[in-house]
C-alpha cells in the first residue's frame, strides 16, 4: 500500500470533519480514535468512498505513514493530550512532527513544544477555528511550536485552510511554541466579547424598544449588508427568524444560562497576569457566570426591583444608535485583544504578525467578519501600530459612532439594562484617552496607609517620594513592584 501523508488521532466532530477535508484536498489520511470501534464506524460510514485508511493502534498508524510523519491530535483538551504523546513516543523518529489541533492551553503547548523537542521530534500546537463547518469546508488555522515543522505542514494546513480574497489562505505560521495557542486563545477570547455584545444589543431592542423576533431579524439582516457583516451577526439574523414545526420560535424557548468551555476564562486570566486592561472580554466571561445563577436570579427577581422607565424617543433613531454602540465596542473588544497579543509577544519572547494574525481570522473561524479587512488594512499601513484606537480609520470610526454608544449607555443605565460589554468598552475608551487619571488620589491614598511611596509631576519620571501624611509615621518606605 502507498504510505499515507498525513496521520490524525481522535475522530470526534472536529477530527472526522477535517480528515474529510484533508481526502478532498488530494491528501491520503490515516486515521485513529482511543474507542478503537469509531474507527471502523467512520471508515464504513461518513468516509466511505474515501481514500482515508482506518488503522487499530498507535503502532499501525506510525508504521503506515510516510517520513517524517506528521500525526494531528484532535482529542479533547489537558491530560489525552499528554497521554497520546506518550503512547506516540516510542515509535516516533527523530524529524517526526506531533501536531496537537484541539483548544489547548498555551502554557501547556510551552511545555509540551520542549520536550518533544527534547526527544529529536517536532512540534505544533496549533488553534484550528470555524467549528464543524470550518473542519470540513474550511478552518482557519494559527499553528506555532517548532518553527522547522512549518515547512513540513504548510501545504497541507494552506491547502485544507479557509481563503479569501480568491485564494489567500487563513494560515500562516504564528510563532514558537505556544504563540498558536495562544492567538486562537485570544480569538476565543474576541469571540466571547462579540456575542456578549450582540446579546446586549438584543436585549436592548427587545427589552427597551419592544421589538419581536421578526422586527429583530429584520435589523440584523440590514446590519449583516453594512459595517457589521460578519458570520456571528448572520447566525444570529438567522436564529432570530427561526420558528419550529409549531410556528413558534425556538429563541424564546431556550434556557438563559450560558455555558463555557474555558478559552474566555483563559484570555482574562492572562490579561490580568500581562496587566492589560483586557475588560470587554473579561465582562463577557462574567456576563455568562451571571448567566448562569439561573436560580439565584428566579429568586432575586422576586424581591429586587428596578427602573419605571419607559422608552418614549424615536425607535428607529435608537436601533441606529445600539448599531454604533455595538459597532464602537467591537472596535474597542479588538483594540484590547491587540494589546492582550502584543504584551504576550513581548513576554514569550514571539515575533507576532499582527496583519497576518487578522488576515488568518478573515475567513473560516468563527470571528470571521469584513471588519477584520480594516484591522489587516491599519497594519498594513503601520506594523509597528502601538493600538488600533491610533489609526486614521478606526480614530474616526469611534468618532462617529460615539453620540449614538453614549446614548445606548445611559438609555440602559435609566432602563435598568445590563449592558457591561458596551458600557466597559465606553469607560475604557474615556480612561484610555484621559491624558489624567484619578490614580494620583490612589497613590496618595496607598503611601498614606503603606508607605508605598508615589512619583511627582514636577520630577523626573522613576524618582519616588513619601508624604509622613499624619505626621506620626516614619521615613522608613516600602519596596516599590508593579503587579
Ligand atoms: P472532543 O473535545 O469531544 O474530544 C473527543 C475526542 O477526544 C475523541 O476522540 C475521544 O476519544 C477523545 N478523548 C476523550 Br473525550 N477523552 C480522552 C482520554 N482521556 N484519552 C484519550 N482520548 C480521549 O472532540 P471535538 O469537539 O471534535 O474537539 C476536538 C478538539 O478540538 C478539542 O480540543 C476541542 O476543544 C477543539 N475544538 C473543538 C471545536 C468544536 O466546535 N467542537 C472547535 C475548535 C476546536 P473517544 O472516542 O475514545 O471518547
């Protein structure tokens, strides 16, 4: 038998779809799953046809393919990770690739990237993004690890990959070591703050305005046609205007109690370690652990009131308005999962492409929007572009868009609608273009009671003074370390 090119671990959604896409694309695959009986349900259902070759161990799998083998595992994230690569080992060559396509955690791809390494084998981690569609039509795919594996893998990745722009594919090489996870982490991370944002914004039109599912469609399928097109505001123009056999529809019917699988959480913890003011997807990762008291909620409801308010402006004027208000929060989520990137590039010691990371995200995965056109664009312009908030286009983006975001604001405020994705990107927005802050009142307040000392405007910039404020306490300062 001619030797396979490619060998994938895990026939779940995500393996099987993109094994289907690897055979269209002229790549003979091999496959594995640990429920050795999925291989052979697989082989004889979903690819039969195909040229793809079900195999029954580890040691089957390795020996039918060609060097050096290239071995994708798309299993679910943490310890069958670990476990696969050592059930892989000891029949691997050096030169041999291990591949890990599932969501798993960048610090763990830091690990794993050496000590494969540290065996004479290669290694990816690599984000691959679009869900189930994306696998078999499509994905986008952000790999990092070894940088020698990357002419290895790219015309299968390139190959199998979303394109756009007739055929640009939405995969490159990201960086070393964990910098795939880590970019495909973010992308979760953005993902989280666009929905928070589109469910704010329904909640407002449903629950300010009184507009039914039809009149929201209706509006999403307008915002789908402009500024706003993207994939996450088509399905849900879609889910909007979905009734069942009953004639009813099903979005009323669903349990208000988000779930997670961990990547929002993720990005949020990581901000807080870099110390970047990541609040827009962070909100989102709170907004569904609100979400989720469901109970709580029941009983609060019943004793906790709220506003009298009453929507009596102009409908369609404020539709507008939650437009901009989503469209200049988006901009603001975007410019935070930049900054998020950029610090972590420079704390990992990666060489991030910020136009390539938004041309990968252009197409194929979830995020995927005309929107990320314009963020490609502004790094085109200026690689070296310190925040997106700073180019010519997005600067006067949110100009434009503000009147109408700060309105939604305090409509929601008065209304007693919980809007923390859009409000947080608005204070964000405010503190991030305040040229002073109140912080000079917390530095006060912190040397007052610690000792912890403070710099002066009148002084050189890393000179650091103490008050004896109460005139009882001594010279003696704390040491000074910023979190
Ligand atoms: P799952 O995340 O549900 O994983 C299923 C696979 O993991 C099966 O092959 C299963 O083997 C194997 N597995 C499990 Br579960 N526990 C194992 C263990 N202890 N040891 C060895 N193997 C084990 O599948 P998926 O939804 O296709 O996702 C695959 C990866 O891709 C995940 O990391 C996921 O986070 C990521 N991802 C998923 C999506 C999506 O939309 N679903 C999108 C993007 C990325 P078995 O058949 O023997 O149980």
């Amino acid at each position: 038998m001619e030797k396979c090119d490619f060998g994938l671990i895990g026939l779940a959604v995500m393996g099987q779809n993109l094994v289907l896409n690897m055979n269209d694309n002229g790549f003979k695959v091999a496959v594995y799953n640990r429920t050795v009986t999925k291989v052979d349900e697989f082989i004889t259902g979903n690819a039969k046809g195909t040229e793809i070759v079900g195999t029954h161990t580890i040691e089957e799998l390795v020996g039918v393919l060609k060097s050096p083998r290239r071995i994708m595992l798309l299993v679910k994230a943490g310890a069958p990770v670990d476990d696969f690569i050592e059930l892989l080992l000891p029949y691997l060559e050096e030169g041999d690739i291990i591949i890990d396509g599932g969501n798993s955690n960048y610090n763990d791809t830091i690990r794993r990237t050496s000590y494969v390494e540290s065996k004479g084998l290669l290694y990816i981690g690599t984000g691959v993004s679009g869900g189930e569609e994306g696998a078999r039509f499509g994905p986008s795919i952000m790999p990092g690890g070894s940088p020698e594996a990357w002419s290895h893998v790219k015309d299968i990745f390139q190959a199998v990959s979303a394109k756009v722009d007739d055929d640009v594919p939405c995969c490159d090489w990201v960086g070393k070591d964990g910098a795939g996870h880590y970019v495909k982490m973010t992308h979760n991370g953005i993902e989280y703050g666009d929905m928070q944002l589109i469910c704010e914004a329904y909640d407002l039109m449903k629950n300010i305005l009184g507009m039914n599912n039809q009149e929201m469609h209706e509006t999403f399928t307008e915002w789908n046609d402009g500024k706003l097109d993207s994939y996450l505001i088509e399905i849900t123009r879609d889910i909007l205007g979905y009734q069942d056999e009953d004639g009813e529809y099903v979005i009323d019917k669903i349990l208000d109690t988000a779930g997670q699988k961990g990547t929002g959480k993720w990005t949020a913890i990581s901000s807080l370690d870099m110390g970047i003011p990541l609040t827009l997807i962070t909100e989102a990762v709170l907004s569904r652990f609100l979400s989720a008291l469901k109970a709580d909620r029941v009983e609060a409801s019943k004793v906790l009131s709220g506003s009298a308010y009453t929507f009596d402006g102009d409908k369609m004027a404020f539709v507008k308005d939650i437009h901009d208000a989503l469209y200049a929060s988006k901009i603001i989520s975007y410019t935070q999962g930049y900054m998020l990137m950029r610090s972590a590039a420079a704390e990992y010691n990666w060489d991030l492409n910020y136009g390539g990371i938004a041309l990968m995200w252009r197409g194929g995965c979830i995020i995927r929007s005309a929107f990320l056109g314009k963020i490609k664009e502004a790094f085109d312009k200026d690689g070296e572009l310190n925040n997106l908030l700073l180019d010519d286009y997005f600067k006067s983006e949110v100009d434009t868009a503000q009147s109408g975001w700060r309105r939604v604001i305090a409509t929601a405020v008065e209304a007693g609608i919980p809007v923390p994705a859009m409000s947080s990107a608005l204070a964000f927005y405010d503190g991030y273009r305040r040229e002073r802050l109140p912080a000079n009142l917390l530095q006060a307040q912190r040397d007052y009671f610690g000792a912890h000392t403070y710099e002066r405007t009148d002084k050189p910039r890393g000179e650091f003074f103490h008050t004896n404020w109460t005139g009882t306490g001594g010279d003696v300062t704390s040491s000074t370390y910023n979190a």
